[in-house]
C-alpha cells in the first residue's frame, strides 16, 4: 500500500468518516481496500457517480460523515446532482483521481480531465490540486476539516503525475 493511501485512510479514520461511496477505479483500490477492511466504514459500490451524491445525503440526515471516491470522468456525471450540496449546504467530500493530464494514452479522456476543476468551481466546489504524493495528507485533511466543520463541498484532486500512466495493455 502507498504511504499517501495510508495518510488518506487516517485523515478518513480521524474525521469518523463512515460511510464511503465509490466506482470502482484503479488509482483508489489501495484506498478503497483499506476502507473495505476498517470495521467502522461501510463501502458502497456505485453504479454512476451521481449516486454518490444521494447516497452520501442520505448519511449526512442520518447523522454520518462519507466521502465520495471517483475518476475525474465521473464529475460530468455529478453536474446536475451538485445543486443537492448547495441548496441544503451538505457537507461532501471528494477524492478524485485524475485523468486527460500528463502522459494521457486515453484521447477519450482528455476533454473531461482538462476541464474537471473548471466544472467543479462552477458548481461552487471547492478544489484542491495534488501533484505531490506527500501533500495528499495535509490536503485531504484541510478539506475534510473545511466540509466537515464548514460545511462545504471540497474535492481533492489527485494528479495523474502520482498515480502514473497507464496504458492499453493495463
């Protein structure tokens, strides 16, 4: 498991999250396993990003903390369903691995990557750009404390240069 997993997991742990949302991605599995393990989280598999959103609302009315984990192609989906995070000021945080930044192989990912932080200030989200596998900590533990004691919505955004480049044959 990669140091900045573990340094996430504990932001995670220290800010009773317990509830995690995701779609299956490669760049999470690590973080997704350790959350799976941990007797105080719930993992729930998404069929669309956007069910997330609902999910996660459902946890915040009922007194839980979540997070949301997902690729950066998955945010496009989200759109619409953002306006549940503003108009009832939920707290909602995003861990989002990035995709269409350096080293892309995928063309079909390049328009969402490029303009993930674009959509996401749009929609009044907070965002926070990683390009440093040893900033993911400190960065996911400010946004956590500005959703959960906010509240607000943040995502940290997890750089294609800390996950590394993937390939057809991958």
């Amino acid at each position: 498991m990669t140091l900045w997993t573990n340094d996430i997991f504990q932001v995670l742990v220290n800010h009773q999250v317990r509830q995690v949302a995701y779609v299956p991605d490669a760049g999470h599995t690590h973080l997704i396993n350790r959350c799976g393990q941990y007797g105080e989280m719930v993992s729930v598999p998404l069929t669309t990003e956007e069910e997330g959103i609902a999910l996660l609302a459902g946890a915040w009315l009922g007194g839980d903390r979540g997070v949301l984990l997902m690729q950066s192609s998955g945010v496009g989906n989200c759109l619409n369903m953002f306006s549940l995070t503003r108009t009832c000021r939920m707290p909602l945080l995003m861990l989002v691995t990035m995709r269409g930044e350096w080293g892309e192989f995928n063309p079909w990912q390049v328009p969402m990557g490029q303009n993930t932080e674009k959509l996401l200030k749009a929609a009044d989200i907070l965002t926070f750009h990683v390009d440093e596998s040893n900033r993911l900590g400190e960065t996911t533990e400010a946004a956590a404390r500005m959703v959960f004691e906010g509240p607000a919505a943040a995502a940290v955004l997890i750089s294609q240069r800390i996950l590394g480049t993937k390939t057809f044959m991958e």
